[in-house]
C-alpha cells in the first residue's frame, strides 16, 4: 500500500529530520520484506520495493532541494558563523543525491525477470544501497540537527522563524512537494 504510506508520511506531525529517516525505514522494511518473505508475495513485494523506493526517493530529492535554496541560504544571512557546517553539508547531499539516484536507477529495473541470477542482483543491488544510503544519511540528519536546525530554534527570532516557515511553505508551493 505504497499510497496510504505516502499519506501517512505527509499528515504526520513529526518534524523534516524525523520525515527523512522515517522515509529511508520505511524503503528498507519494504526490502527486507523482499528478501526474506516467502515467494507467495514475492511480485506484489517487487512492484511495491520499486514503486515506493522511486516515490520516496523523490521525496528526498526535493528535500535536499528546499534545504539548499531556502533554508541553508537564509542561515547564511542570519547566523553567518553557520557557513563552513552548511559547506559540509552541502558537500554531503552531493554523495547522498548520487547514492539516491543509482538507488531509484536500480528499484526501477526491479521487475520479475525470468533470470533469477539477474533478479537475485538487482534485490541484492538495491538492499546493499539502502543499507548504505541509510547509514550516511542518518550521520548527515544528525550533524544537521547539531548545527542548522538547532540553531533555527535557538539563534533565530521569533519573527526570523516565522519568515523561514514561511518561505519554506511557499517553496513548496511551488515545487509542489508537501
Ligand atoms: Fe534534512
Ligand atoms: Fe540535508
């Protein structure tokens, strides 16, 4: 039920940080599952391994998009002593958005294939990337929780994070990412 997961991920109340790792357990439950649930579901598992691999890849996608054009900016002007952590950062989201990339390459070439050598690899492929991206993107989430969303709560005005609220609401808006 990739769809009611999407949903679930949107009306939650959780915070972006949380959203981010919440998306990667779910990818890697859903592949898990493929491993080692028997074959009985083994097509259903295989269609919804993909879709949603691809679905919330482009989830993250976005949301390193909306970090790097509004909120990494908007800290640069008001907490400038944030700059080299956002460096880093964004030297990190150049790694993970080519980890992702070759992720949703692979779940979209995840079918059922006569070859099951070929099959057997791709899952393989693909589990081998999610274990990977997971760990990296858990080590970048928390070193953004110490440095830029920190300092959102703690440096920033009130009036300062009501603009960032705002503008991150119209940025996605416009990109049409919830
Ligand atoms: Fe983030
Ligand atoms: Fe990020």
């Amino acid at each position: 039920m990739p769809v009611l997961r999407r949903a679930a991920i949107r009306k939650s109340k959780k915070s972006r940080e949380e959203e981010e790792i919440q998306v990667l357990d779910t990818i890697l439950d859903i592949l898990s599952k493929l491993k080692y649930e028997g074959k009985m579901s083994f097509g259903k598992n295989l269609a919804e391994a993909r879709e949603i691999t691809i679905s919330l890849g482009k989830w993250l996608l976005n949301h390193f998009d909306e970090e790097e054009k509004i909120l990494f900016p908007y800290l640069e002007v008001h907490v400038p002593k944030l700059e080299p952590a956002i460096r880093i950062l964004e030297a990190e989201h150049r790694s993970l958005r080519e980890n992702l990339l070759s992720l949703m390459r692979t779940a979209f070439q995840l079918r059922v294939r006569k070859n099951a050598a070929e099959q057997n690899g791709l899952i393989e492929k693909l589990g081998d990337g999610a274990v990977c991206l997971t760990y990296f993107l858990r080590n970048h989430v928390n070193t953004e929780n110490a440095t830029v969303h920190r300092s959102v709560r703690h440096e920033l005005r009130g009036d300062e994070q009501r603009e960032l609220r705002h503008l991150l609401k119209e940025h996605r808006g416009r990109s049409g990412h919830c």
